[in-house]
C-alpha cells in the first residue's frame, strides 16, 4: 500500500482573509480605477480550479506610505519575503502575495493575491 492520498487543499479562505488584511492595512480608502471605494471577494466568491486567487487594483491617499503597510502587514502575518524585478513578494506553504507599486504608471498599487485550490 502506498502513501494515503492528501487531503484537498483549499487556500480560498486564507487567500480572502489576506485580500481582507491588505485593504485594511491601507492608509484611508483603497479605491478602484473608477473612483469607488474596493470591494474585497468572499472566500465563496473565490475561483477553485487548481488554484485560487484574487487582484487587487487600487489607490490610496498615499500609495507610497499604504505599500510600506500591505507589505509590513503580510511579513508580520508570518509570510517569508522575496523579491524580483520591482515586485516584492511574500509566501507561505500555500499562499504567494505579491506586489508592485505602479503608482508612477498608472497611479495604482497592483497586488495578486493566490494560492492551491482543489475543491473536495
């Protein structure tokens, strides 16, 4: 007999939780291209096909000070530290966040948010 096979790994829940934390972490109001203010999806509203995962566009009063923020909060919720080619990015055993301060091109912070799903 072989290894027993391994659970299904659904990360929809911590991958809403961390999408919930950056906006939070934000300095005032995180709006979107439009103007109104983001709106962060529920786990249930997350996709589940191998993987999950959610973006995050928006800008805030000072993108600058609020990326500093998103990115202190994500490392002191645990998540180790790297980064590549202007993206900082923070991961654990199921989640990779990642980050790019765009603010100089389109006036946005861009962040994507994903990790494992397979659905039971």
């Amino acid at each position: 007999e072989g290894p027993a096979p391994s659970a299904p790994h659904d990360s929809r829940e911590q991958v809403a939780r961390m999408a919930a934390l950056t906006v939070e972490s934000a300095l005032g109001t995180a709006v979107d291209a439009t103007g109104a203010p983001l709106r962060v999806p529920s786990a249930a509203e997350l996709p589940c096909e191998g993987t999950t995962g959610v973006e995050l566009v928006f800008a805030t009063e000072d993108n600058e000070s609020s990326y500093a923020a998103i990115l202190g909060a994500w490392t002191a919720a645990g998540y180790a530290s790297d980064r590549a080619m202007q993206e900082d990015i923070r991961y654990d055993d199921t989640v990779r966040l990642s980050a790019r301060d765009r603010t100089t091109i389109d006036g946005m912070l861009h962040l994507h948010l994903g990790g494992a799903c397979q659905a039971p």
